[in-house]
C-alpha cells in the first residue's frame, strides 16, 4: 500500500491516526452503560391481581433505565372510558398515580415507553378492584401508526448509511489509497461524487431527527412535523448524530480537494471523515448492551471498514478509466485497494461476529426474528461480495500485470472495473439493509411491543357459589389464573384457605393434574398454569366445604 517508510508519509499517517483516536475518545466520555433491551420485570399489582382497595399507584419495573413518551401511560375501566392519571420515569421505575375512589371492578393500564437503544417497548397491565368484571372492553390503542413509521425511518436511514459511507471512503481512497497517482481529473471526479454522497447523508441523518420522534411516540407520519417530534430527551442522540456527520462530512469534502498539499488537507479530510463515520455508534443497539464500550468501539472499526471498502471501490471505478494508458500506475492504484480490502476483510468478519453474538444472544434469534432475517441477508451479500473481490484479487489482477500489449491490458482492466461496480452496487445494497436491521429489536417485536390483550372474565356455579375466573396474557405458555369466589349477593366468599379450593386442568388427552392455588385476598385466590398448546382448556375448580360437601364446576377457556 503506502509507502510508510517515508518519513514524512509516517508522521502524517500517526497524526490522522492520533486525531481518529482522540475523537472517538472523546466521544466514548460519559458514555451510559445499558445491559439489554429494555424489558418489563415486574408489576405492581401484578397481571389478572384482585386488590381489595383503590391501590395509591400502579407501578412498573424494568431491567434498565426507560423514557416516557406524552401520553405513554394510560388508564382504563372495563367499559373502555380512560380514567384521569399522570406518570413519572425515575430510572427503571415507571409510576402511574391513581384517583383516590375507582369503582370496584377490571381495569386495565397501557403504558408505552422508549428503551435506552431508542425502540418503543409498550404492553399492558390488567388488575381488578374488589371483584372483576364480567366484561372488558379493549381500551382503544392502536401501534399500527409506530409500526408504518419505522418503514419510513428505515428507508432515510438507509440513505444516511449509503451516503455516509460511500462520502468517507471516497475520502479515505482521495488521500491515502490512490494519493498523488490519481489523475487532476479522476480527483475532481472524486470530490464532486463525494459531495453528492455527503448531502444525501446529511439529508437522510436530518430526516431521521423527526420520524425517530415520531416513531418513539407512536405519532404516525403526520406527528413528524409536530413540536413533540423534536422532544430532546428522545431525539437527543439523533441530533448529535446530525451535528457530527454535517461537521465532520464538511471538513472531508473540503480537505479531499487540497490533497495534492500534503499535510494539514489530508489530516483535515481524514478526521473530518473519521468524525462522521463515529456518529451512527451513538445510536442503536450497541450502546444497550455490555460491555458498551467494547461494542462501541467494535461498530466504529465495523463502519470504517466498510467505507473504506466501498469508497475504494467506487474511486478505482472512477480512476481506472482516466488510467487507460498509463497501465504501471492503474496496477499501483489497484494493487494499493486490494493490499487494503484483505485486511478489511478481516476487520468485517471480526467485528460483525462479535457484534452479532453480543447484540442477538442465541443462534435462533436468526431465524426467529426480522433482525435475525435481516442479518442473514446482510451476511448472504457480504458473501458474494467476497467471491467477487477474491475472484478480482487471485484472477483478474495477476491477468492484468500479466497482459502483453496495450490492447490486452485495457480489456483486462475494463473487466476489473465491472466487477469492481459489481462489489460497489451489492455493498450498496448491503447497507441499504443495515439501514433497515437499526431499526428492528434484537429481542422479536413480540417483546419489544406486547399488544394490550385485556382478560375476558368466565364465570361458573358452585351450587350456591359463583366462580369468577380471569386468564391472563391469556396465551400459549405461563399465564395466571385469577379467581374469585362470591355468594348471592355478589361478596368475596371468605373463610376457605388454598387446600380447600383446588384447581386442575385438562385438554383432550392433556392432563395438566392439580394446579397450586395461593390466595391473594379476601375470597380470591391465583394458580400459575402453563398452557402448551392452544385452544380451549376445561378448568376445574371444586370447593372443598366439608367431609362430604365437595362441589365442582367446570370452566371453559380459550388460550391464544
């Protein structure tokens, strides 16, 4: 590649080098440490609970920090009319106070957050007052307006990683790959695509501004133009992602056109494209995992990597054409690109496994989740990629040193210049996918957006005694089975400890045996019961009242 022997090229070399590291040193301060995707521990009360009085507040306790959007928690009766409540996030605790008088009966809270790696995480608590109600109505929240807006910020951030890096690597091709070879002509070629590529950059990093607000908030496309889009404790990190890539892209555009002044230019134009390259690490998933130093820097090498491979490839397909006649120079500048692209190579593989491994956590989160789909696909191109750089490095390079005549070598560089647009279109592609992988949960969407699922109540006779019996998520695996015994005139039957009450449950020729019952109040009492399959399961509650007074009832319920 470069000739560091040369002492001057070996100071300039260390001083860009120094200033790459200073940058992103300074960059890495105060960085927050995050353990994982934001999830919900605990609840109180909990899910499917009967509390015999108005509780002060409903409480929610997550395994990291999270913000709270406008509006993020909601309460609802069972006839589906919000009741008033204000909320606070302190840390990872999320409390949502309560009027003083609540009438007795199911009510269900909604509550919507943001994870510290910038996704919307959302769900919901169902808990009774006293007794629940037979009916619950499906408080009206709709996230489908989130889940099209996340399309929409995929795409512009696709666009920002297209241009960001192809800007970059321009940079780092103008002024050490290619350097004083490259033709007066070829370099303003350079510059000009560059440029291009900086703005389209620009413009997908300040798009990214209002859609990731909106996003965050569930506002839908219409929200991104309103003042909450622009809410700094959601969009503060995207902002400085915007500030660092317009600084940093400005300074490498102008630096790339006074190269040929060795010195303060080319130092210029490589920090300045170091600075922008760094920005996409303050966002995203890297920073909520551990340790997050390691996975920030990790990303920062992964995105050089990849500039300087595409801008390498996209500046050889723009200078080979003007080297057509000066074949010992096209050789040097290709030779250069190809000594550089292997030990990228590396670099990718390295740290894309690691980031990989940390970020997704099990190998079935490949097939199990659209990151996972989308990291497969990403990985399936880098491939080709590959073969087609091994196929231009071990084949048609050695033909092109080889080729005896003017004629022969032209032809030979022409078909290195395809299939270096080859590389450079899939690349491309490659990050245009990227853009979209950002913007999915590492974790499935199931647990990034669990949909409120309010618990439908079913009732049942005990000769003179009425079962209330509430299931909830209500879905295949764990669930909590919340009953209450009443008497006529609809109180909680008290006076039964857990052995006299017991519950089992079967469907078909499953037979899931007695199932422990803790009581929880006055008259009402929780059995933890995992479903394997779907479908409809009998529940049998018997109530034991004396030696030889045992009645029995048998519940239907529906598992998702």
């Amino acid at each position: 590649m470069i000739d560091i022997t040369d002492v001057r090229t070996r100071r300039r070399l260390c001083g860009a080098v120094a200033a790459v590291l200073a940058v992103l040193a300074l960059l890495l301060v105060g960085a927050a440490p995050a353990s994982a995707h934001a999830t919900l521990v605990s609840s109180d009360p909990a899910e499917g609970e009967v509390v015999a009085t108005v509780p002060d507040v409903v409480t929610f306790t997550f395994d990291e920090p999270v913000n709270l959007t406008a509006d993020a928690v909601r309460v609802f009766d069972a006839a589906g009319d919000p009741v008033d409540s204000s909320a606070e996030a302190r840390d990872t605790v999320v409390t949502a106070d309560l009027p003083d008088e609540l009438d007795d009966g199911t009510y269900v809270v909604t509550w919507r957050a943001v994870s510290s790696d910038g996704h919307p995480i959302s769900g919901s608590l169902t808990f009774s007052i006293g007794a629940p109600s037979e009916t619950v109505v499906a408080p009206p929240v709709d996230a489908a307006p989130s889940n099209d807006l996340r399309s929409d910020l995929s795409v512009v951030q696709a666009i920002q990683y297209v241009g960001l890096l192809l800007a970059a690597g321009l940079v780092v091709f103008g002024t050490w790959i290619g350097g004083a070879v490259i033709p007066a002509k070829a370099r303003v070629r350079i510059r000009l695509v560059a440029g291009a590529a900086a703005g389209a950059a620009v413009l997908g990093a300040a798009g990214a501004v209002p859609l990731a607000g909106a996003y965050q908030q569930g506002l839908g496309l219409e929200g991104a133009v309103s003042a909450a889009a622009f809410d700094l404790s959601l969009v503060g990190d995207d902002l400085l992602v915007l500030v660092l890539v317009v600084v940093g892209l400005g300074l490498a555009v102008l630096g790339i056109g006074e190269v040929s002044r060795v010195g303060r230019p080319r130092l210029l134009a490589t920090t300045g494209a170091a600075v922008a390259v760094l920005a996409p690490a303050l966002v995203g998933h890297t920073r909520a995992f551990e340790p997050v130093t390691l996975l920030v820097v990790t990303d920062v090498v992964h995105l050089a990597a990849g500039a300087t491979w595409l801008g390498g490839l996209v500046g050889l397909a723009i200078t080979l054409p003007l080297l057509a006649h000066r074949e010992r120079e096209a050789a040097l500048v290709v030779s250069r690109f190809s000594s550089a692209a292997a030990a990228v190579l590396v670099l990718l593989v390295a740290t894309g496994s690691l980031m990989a491994w940390r970020v997704l956590g099990s190998w079935a989160g490949l097939v199990d989740t659209t990151y996972g789909t989308l990291l497969l696909v990403k990985v399936g191109i880098a491939l080709v990629v590959v073969a087609l750089a091994a196929h231009n490095r071990f084949r048609l390079l050695p033909r092109a040193r080889s080729a005896v005549g003017h004629r022969e070598r032209t032809a030979t560089y022409s078909v290195v210049r395809r299939t270096v647009l080859a590389e450079a279109g899939l690349l491309a592609v490659l990050l245009a996918v990227t853009g979209f992988l950002v913007n999915q949960s590492p974790r499935g969407d199931a647990a990034a957006a669990a949909a409120a699922a309010p618990s439908r109540v079913t009732t049942g006779s005990l000769e003179d005694f009425t079962v209330l019996a509430t299931l909830s998520p209500g879905s295949r695996g764990p669930n909590t089975l919340s009953l209450q015994l009443q008497d006529l005139a609809g109180e909680p039957l008290d006076g039964f400890a857990a052995p006299e009450v017991s519950v089992r449950s079967a469907q078909a020729d499953v037979d899931l045996g007695l199932v422990p019952v803790v009581p929880t109040a006055a008259g009402t009492y929780a059995a933890e019961v995992v479903f394997p399959t779907s479908g409809t399961w009998e529940v049998q509650v018997s109530l034991r009242e004396s030696e030889f007074a045992n009645p029995v009832t048998t519940l239907s319920v529906e598992v998702r």
